[in-house]
C-alpha cells in the first residue's frame, strides 16, 4: 500500500525485464573454460628454437613448403615445445618479413627423448621429439672415448624406442677395436667408422632416408663435421680439442632440425649440442632388459626381484652364460646388461654415482 494513498500500485506486476542489471565494477567474472577450436590451423614441423621463437615449417614436403616464425600460446606456457614437434599454427604463417605466427597446439609425440641433471633427479628435460634413430657419435682418440657415456645413450635410446647406431670418428688417430669390443652385446647396434678424408656420407645418409634422426655426443668429437658433410647447407660452426684439458669445446648452442638430401631420397638431421653428462633419472630400468630379447627369456626364470647384478643370488641369466647356454656372445651380452643395470644400483654411494656420470 503506497503512503501516497490510492490501491492503483497494488494492481502492478513485475517480470524480470522491469530489473535493471548493473554492469560487474569489480570485473571478477568467472572466466570461460571454452576455447577456440582453430580448425584453420597448420600442422608444422618444428625445426629451431630460440629464446621464445620457433622456426616451423610450413606445408612439408608440399608445394608451398616454407619456414616462418612462431610463438607459443598462452595456454602452452608450461608445455615444452622442442625441435621435432608437429605443432598447430595459427595467424599469418606466410613467412614474410615481419610477420609471425602462433602455436596453439602439439600434436601427440610418437616419441621423445629426455634426459636429466643427474641420476638422481627426476627432474627430466626434453631433447627432441619424434627421432626413430639416434647416431651416437664418439671419437677414437682425442677426446678419449667414454664407454660409460656410450651406455646411457643407448640406455636414453631404448627407453624412448629409438633405434641407435655409433659412429667413430678420428679412427686415423687410434684404433677403435677395444672400445667397440665393450658393445658387442647389444642388439641391432650398427657401428660405422670416420676417419680423415673417408666419412661415410653415403652410408650413412642411405640409413638416415625416410628417418628423423638425432646426433648426439661429446664436445669435440667431430659431430657437428660430420652434419656439415651430410648437409652442406648446414654451417654448423666447428671447434678444436683443448690440448691440456682434452675437452671439445662447446660450438652448437641449440637443436636444430636440417633436411637431408640424398641420392636415395630425403630425411631429417637433428643437431644437438654436445654435452658430459647425460642424467638418466627418468629411465624405468625394466625397460633396459627388454632390448636384451634373449637374456629377456632366461631372465624369466630368475627369483622375483633379481637385479641380474654380479652378485645378484640364483640369477638364471648368470647361471646360463656360466654353462655356455647363450654361446660365445653371452658373456659379452651379459657384461653390457650388467653395466648398463649398474647405473641404476640403488646401492650405489652417490660420490660413485656422479663420477659414472661423468666418466
């Protein structure tokens, strides 16, 4: 009843259109989940990263393959995003002079190779993504070889499902015989020799066809040489070996995908730099037996938690290369399985540990 006095407002109705909505001031609404489907945008390969740029290349192996740059949504900023990956591009991917994309999407990885700061840290950074192969690239002499830093390669390798192949270098300084003596048990594992004035470009690049493959190793080995023979487009700068130190020095500062050309056919090279240490604590061990097929099998019959170690009790795999049952390559499989499981002995005093790491 209105104190005006009359009953004509009793008589009035309201909906909610008569109920004005004040704008929010504060600002703080909900923001949405939803998000763009970008269904016009490119997949790309990713072939160089630097400082928050990456290089794509843009319709690959079509009539418009091209290179632009690009960079990373907002919603990928936790997600790394490294030489190799097919990524989804968005924005004027054209390649002109000034112009830049962007990232809004990975497509899922086939598969990725990592590595950590030490054994002990799970901490794991991403190398590459979607290699099949990785040429591991060591020198006969100067620098001495590490047959320790061989292992956790190939450990890296079989973990991802990459297959690996060695390549030794400098044979004209040293020969390699006894440090290719120590891999001998490994499956599938093919080894291949450079030396001055006979690289094995051809060789190699009839296996590097219809592959994406990774080039890794120690500074100074000759690995960067060896790209520079297999692209000549590439232009990897080169260094020397100090000669007190007996350590390469540092040229590749950053991954980089080239485009191999050959008489067989085309396929990636994937530079990386070199690096002394390669931390492995991200690797599941079980998956290191598994490349072993045939230690594999007999290693059914050990006892439930068997480390295969040499001291390990009632090893079957021990017991089966003792009677001769895995013939002559046994003991040298068995010594390769061991020493790679060595790695990750949970006895094993830290000191000792980081000094495997850096041998």
């Amino acid at each position: 009843m209105s104190w005006l006095g009359g009953d004509d407002d009793l008589d009035e109705e309201y909906d909610e259109s008569d109920i004005r909505m004040r704008p929010n001031p504060k600002a703080n609404r909900p923001r949405t989940k939803r998000r763009p489907a970008h269904s016009d945008a490119q997949v790309a390969r990713v072939v160089g990263v630097d400082r928050g740029r990456y290089t794509v290349l843009i319709d690959e192996d079509g009539d418009d393959e091209h290179t632009t740059l690009a960079v990373r949504a907002r919603e990928l900023r936790k997600q790394p995003i490294v030489s190799g990956d097919r990524a989804r591009v968005v924005g004027d991917v054209s390649g002109d002079e000034g112009t830049l994309g962007r990232i809004v999407g990975i497509e899922p990885r086939t598969t990725l190779l990592r590595r950590s700061a030490d054994d002990t840290d799970q901490v794991e950074r991403i190398v590459v993504a979607n290699a099949d192969q990785m040429v591991i690239v060591v020198a006969a002499a100067d620098p001495e070889p590490r047959p320790r830093l061989v292992d956790r390669y190939l450990i890296a390798a079989l973990d991802a499902g990459i297959h690996p192949m060695l390549v030794v270098t400098k044979t004209d300084l040293a020969d390699p015989s006894t440090f290719l003596a120590h891999f001998e048990g490994v499956d599938g594992l093919e080894v291949l020799t450079s030396g001055r004035g006979r690289m094995p470009v051809d060789e190699l690049g009839a296996k590097l066809v219809g592959h994406a493959t990774v080039f890794v190793g120690h500074s100074g080995v000759g690995k960067s040489t060896l790209v520079n023979a297999l692209v000549p487009t590439a232009a990897r700068a080169t260094g020397h070996v100090n000669e007190v130190t007996g350590r390469g020095r540092h040229t590749s500062s950053s991954t980089v995908s080239l485009r191999y050309r050959g008489p067989e056919g085309r396929g990636w090279v994937i530079d990386t730099p070199g690096v002394r240490s390669f931390g492995l604590g991200h690797v599941d061990p079980a998956n290191i037996l598994a490349a072993f097929t045939d230690l594999a099998a007999v290693a059914e019959e050990c006892p439930r938690g068997c480390t295969h170690l040499p001291d390990a009790p009632d090893c079957a795999i021990i017991e089966a290369v003792a009677a001769g049952r895995l013939g002559e390559r046994g003991p040298a499989r068995l010594d390769s399985l061991q020493r790679l499981l060595g790695t990750f002995s949970a006895g094993v005093d830290p000191a000792v540990r980081r000094s495997r790491l850096e041998s």
